[in-house]
C-alpha cells in the first residue's frame, strides 16, 4: 500500500470543494426532484440505508427514493423469486420491479445518487471511491468468491465514494469479483490524478445510459 501522506487531506480538500460546487449548480435539483417524487409514489423523499464504510465501520447512506416505500420489505421479505435473482445477480437487478416511474428515469441519469453530497460533506464518503457495500452482501460474496478476501480489506482502507473506477468503465453490469478487483486495485493506488479523470468521466458515464 503506498504511503502518501498528502492523498488523504488533498483528497478531502478536492471533495468539500467540489461537493459545494455542485449543490450550488444543480440547486434546482433540490428543489424540483422532492416534488416530483412526492407526486410520483406515496413515501419519504430520501431514502436511508446503511451501508459499509472505511474500516469496516457502518453508516447511513441518503439517496434520492427510486423505490416504492416498502422496496426492501418486498425484496427480502416477500418475494423470494426476486431475492434470489438479485443475490443471483451479485446483489443487483438489471430490471428492478419495484422501481417507480420516476426512479427508472433517475436511475438512468444517476439523479437518485445526489443525496450522497451530504456524505462526502459529512466525511463519511469520498466523491470518488470504491462502491459503498451492504454488510450482508460482503459477508456473502466472501463465501461465494474467496479470493476476494484480500481485496475487500483493501477496499475498507478508504473512503466509499459516489462514483469510481468500475462506475466509470463502461462495465456497471459485472460480477462482483470483477468489481472488488477494480476497487481494490483503486484503494492500493492512492492516485489523485486518477480521482480527476474519474470525476471528468463520470457526466459522460451517466449519459451514456441514455
């Protein structure tokens, strides 16, 4: 692991300043998003989930809600046949059913992730890191692809962040030992140089899904 004194703060410096950019720039997002999910689907705004941070240490991750309300109920509650092909699928869901009209269109845009600024903001996330994780679903996939062990202890050395290299690749749709690779691979490299391609990259990653 390189041992770059600079990277931690000059990286924090990088998302404090770039995070409040951003609010500032897309503050109409703030302001007509919430209604538009108010009057898309009954339920709160944000949605809150926990998720795996730096050193293994949990937190509450925001987003904007791209669900019904009882989505994670259904998912692990009530529809077996759903769970197992979202655990079938690396803890992902190409087609989820349980997106609302309005989430679909966030999801295609990256729109439900702005909430997170708050989480870079707060010194929970980075703007740019490895995915932020469920507990439960690094416990499985540990089980289900053993040479990741290594790598998801590289990956709990820093920050969780918005976007990252795998986001950025073109190649959201991988299997997660793919994914753990290229995180870890990230987290070993300590590169603020490749933190600002990454950042440059993503508004064309999020459009590309259009």
């Amino acid at each position: 692991m390189n041992n770059k004194w600079y990277f931690e703060p000059v990286k924090r410096l990088m998302d404090i300043t770039f995070s409040l950019i951003l609010m500032v720039i897309f503050l109409p997002v703030w302001v007509v998003i919430p209604i538009l999910i108010l009057l898309d689907s009954p339920g709160p705004i944000i949605y809150r989930h926990r998720r795996v941070g730096k050193g293994g240490r949990e937190f509450c991750m925001y987003k904007f809600r791209s669900m019904v309300h009882n989505a994670d109920e259904i998912l692990f509650k009530k529809d077996k046949k759903l769970l197992k092909k979202f655990k079938d699928g690396d803890w992902k869901l190409e087609k989820d059913p349980r997106l609302t009209p309005l989430g679909k269109i966030m999801r295609s845009i990256t729109i439900d992730e702005f909430p997170q600024l708050f989480n870079v903001l707060k010194g929970e996330m980075s703007l740019v890191g490895p995915r932020a994780y469920l507990n439960n679903e690094l416990l499985e996939q540990r089980r289900k692809y053993p040479e990741t062990r290594p790598w998801i202890r590289d990956i709990l050395t820093i920050k969780p962040g918005i976007t990252g290299p795998w986001q950025t690749s073109g190649r959201n749709i991988v299997p997660f030992n793919v994914r753990a690779n290229m995180d870890a691979d990230y987290a070993r490299k300590k590169s603020l140089l490749e933190d600002l391609i990454i950042i440059v990259k993503t508004p064309m990653a999020m459009f590309s899904k259009w």
